[in-house]
C-alpha cells in the first residue's frame, strides 16, 4: 500500500496499474447512470483516467483529481481532453 504521493508516483512510473473497467461495468453505468443535462461527475483518485473518460464518454463534464502527477501525466495523454485533471498538491 503507498501512503506518499512519492511512492505513487514511483509505484505508476514502474507500471503498476489497477484492473480495467470491465464489460459488465461499463454496461451498468451506460444503463443505470445515464448523463443528465449538465451533468457533471468528480473521480477522486482517477489514477490513469479510465472510469474519468468513460463517465466523459458519456456525456459527464469530469474533474478527475488524483495525488500522483505521473498518473495524471498518463491520463491526459491517453485520454486528451476527455476530462479536466486536476492535480492534488500536498
């Protein structure tokens, strides 16, 4: 488990990533959590960006926030300008 944004940021940098969205996943947010108009969505600890640019996807305006600035780095440049990332600073 890391506790520091440095071990974060060491922990992404070595190319440790969490689980994809899965199929199913993305099937129970597209039926059961549709983007209303205007709709806006917050992912706290976005990590890579995948579930922030899904919910984009969507039709969500996202703030994705997360503690490590490489991940972030890596979610905008997969993701481009699906969402607004936000970096949170110590």
């Amino acid at each position: 488990m890391f506790t520091t944004q440095d071990e974060w940021n060491t922990g992404y940098a070595d190319g440790r990533h969490y689980r994809q969205l899965t199929s199913a996943e993305r099937s129970l947010l597209s039926d059961r959590v549709p983007a209303p108009a205007e709709g806006r969505a917050l992912d706290v600890g976005c990590g890579l960006g995948e579930l922030a640019a899904f919910l984009s996807s969507l039709g969500y305006r996202v703030d994705a926030v997360d503690w490590s600035d490489y991940a972030l780095s890596q979610a905008a440049a997969t993701h481009k300008t699906a969402t607004r990332w936000l970096h949170l600073h110590r």
